[in-house]
C-alpha cells in the first residue's frame, strides 16, 4: 500500500503504486497515477490527468498538470506523460496540452532531469535522458529529442526542436531548430561544433564524430546552400545512422536551422 502522510491530500481515486510515497501537504489530483518507486515530496502539486511512470522524484514546489497557459484552452480533457526515473526538482512546472493547436498531451521520456525553476509548456515533448538545467523555459510544441541537454536560462520559442545528443551553452534564445550531434551558442545562437565530449561520454567512436564533424563542415562552411549540401551529403557519405539523422532532421525542420559561426577555421578532431 502506498505510503502518505497524513498531512497529505490524496484524492481516494488517485491510482498510486505499492511503493509510492507522498510526502506531508503534497497534493494529488483524482485522475492521476503514479508508478512505483516514485516519491511526491512535500508541498509537490499533481494535479489532474497526469502519468508519472516508476522510481520517479517530484521535489518540493513542483507543479505537474496545470492547464495550459494557452487562451484557446477550453477546459478538454488533456494530458501529461512522465516516463521512468525522472527527477523533477524544485518549483518546476509541466502544464497539460492543449488540443486546439496541439497534440493534447505533454510528454517527458525516462532518465530525464528538470532541474529548478525551469518550466515545459503544452504539448511540448522532452525525450529520454535530456537535462534541462535551472530556468530553462520551453514554449509549446517544442521537441527536445534524446540526450539532449540546455543549459541554463534558455528559452526556446514555439514549435522550436532540438536534435537528439545536441547541447545549447546556457542563457540561450532558441529561434531556430537545433540540428542533431551539435554544440551551440553565442548570441544570436549559432552552430559552434559537435558536441564531442558528450558524444565521446555516450560511446560514439571516433570514426563516428569525424564522420558527423564532416557532415556539418558540408552543411556550414562548404560555401553551398542547406539543400545543395544535404543531396550532397546524401550521394556522397556511407549509409549510417548519423547521417540519416542529420539530413531527416533538417529536412523536417520548418523554422530553419541555427546558422553557422565563424570559429577561425573548421578545425580538428583530436
């Protein structure tokens, strides 16, 4: 049976794990369940039509399924999604989606980190093993893929995405989709090289960077258009994952992506 304290306020028809614990003057909603291992700590707020998966932590402050700060919302049923092992810290805020423009529902993956203060609008998506450091702010319908991490302070307008291993230097001003495998920043926020040291962290090989690295020289300092570099990109590099990546991602993108900066040269990877 799951464990509350009696300063808690659980609705009876809460669907909690065996294993959870709510903390005192935590606040759960009536159409919420939570997953074993997973621990609401005192004076955390979950309100209606919220998942949280197994072995997750919801810190003192936090407030997860909101409604969403949208004025098309009109009160429909909509949702929020947390996977496994996710670690939402203090006074973080996920609101629910919104099915007039959006998908209805707000999802975060497993083995993600929200650290303080930092707040995921309506129907946006956080995939698994992302960070987003304190203060980060996503607008809505914006799309961080896998492992991608903001640093802090960063702001991402609507509709924005972020590729999957990216990382955006803190006090960033997303305005532009973030291609996959990138490090970004300075202001405006450009394109500043591959993330190599995560990419290293998380088992690429060396054949596997160099190969990315000359992917994005074609994109950025070939002198050809975005276009031009990807049938480029397409006709000339050995099939592989990373490449497919790459070229779906910006092919998909509708806002554009970052630009590229002058870095005094391309560069050489260790």
């Amino acid at each position: 049976m799951a464990k509350i304290h009696p300063l808690a306020t659980v609705h009876p028809n809460a669907k909690l794990g065996e294993t959870t614990e709510v903390g005192p003057y935590a606040f759960v909603d009536e159409f919420v369940e939570i997953g074993e291992g997973t621990k609401i700590l005192p004076h955390a707020t979950i309100f209606n039509y919220v998942r949280i998966g197994k072995d997750c932590t919801v810190f003192p402050g936090a407030v997860v399924g909101a409604i969403p700060q949208d004025l098309k919302f009109d009160g429909e049923v909509t949702y929020v999604e947390i996977g496994d092992r996710v670690n939402i810290r203090e006074c973080a805020t996920i609101n629910r989606g919104t099915k007039a423009s959006g998908k209805g529902i707000t999802k975060i993956g497993s083995d993600t980190l929200l650290m303080s203060y930092t707040h995921v609008a309506h129907d946006c998506t956080v995939g698994n093993h992302c960070i987003l450091v304190s203060y980060v702010g996503i607008a809505g319908e914006t799309d961080v893929d896998d492992w991608a991490i903001l640093g802090g302070s960063t702001v991402a307008h609507q509709f924005s995405k972020i590729g999957t291993h990216a990382m955006v230097g803190g006090g960033s001003k997303i305005n532009k989709d973030i291609p996959p495998y990138v490090l970004c920043g300075r202001e405006p926020l450009m394109y500043v090289g591959v993330n190599i040291v995560g990419l290293r962290r998380r088992g690429f090989t060396g054949d596997q960077i160099r190969m990315i690295k000359d992917i994005y020289d074609m994109i950025y300092y070939s002198g050809m258009n975005v276009s031009d570099a990807l049938d480029k990109i397409e006709a000339g590099f050995p099939p592989c994952e990373e490449k497919d990546t790459i070229v779906s991602f910006i092919r998909a993108s509708k806002r554009g992506i970052i630009k590229g900066g002058n870095i005094g040269g391309k560069g050489e990877i260790e």
